[in-house]
C-alpha cells in the first residue's frame, strides 16, 4: 500500500504491516510522485530477488 506523499499511510493502516519500506529524501525536496516511488520499490525488490534476467 502507498501512502500520501507528504504524510505516508494512516498510522492505523501502518500499525497492521509486517514491514514498512520508507524512501529516503533529500532536505528541501518537497516529494518524489508515489506511482515513481512505487515503481523503485518493486524494481529494486525484483532485483534483489532475481527477477531480472540478461536478454540473449
């Protein structure tokens, strides 16, 4: 689940997660697009767990 930009999910909605994945900001930097953070954090989980393959 993603939560508002500027305040992430309810804290009641975060209180029943298993885990929580927060991405980092510069200071100053107002926010990054939640379908663009989104998009980072399943890219860099599929690659952690190999999902990506070389192309022959």
């Amino acid at each position: 689940m993603l939560g508002r930009e500027s305040a992430g999910v309810p804290d009641s909605v975060a209180e029943r997660s298993d885990l929580r994945i927060r991405t980092p900001m510069r200071p100053g930097l107002r926010s990054i697009n939640v379908a663009l953070a989104g998009s980072m954090i399943v890219g860099e989980a599929m690659r952690q767990i190999g999902r990506f393959t070389e192309l022959s």
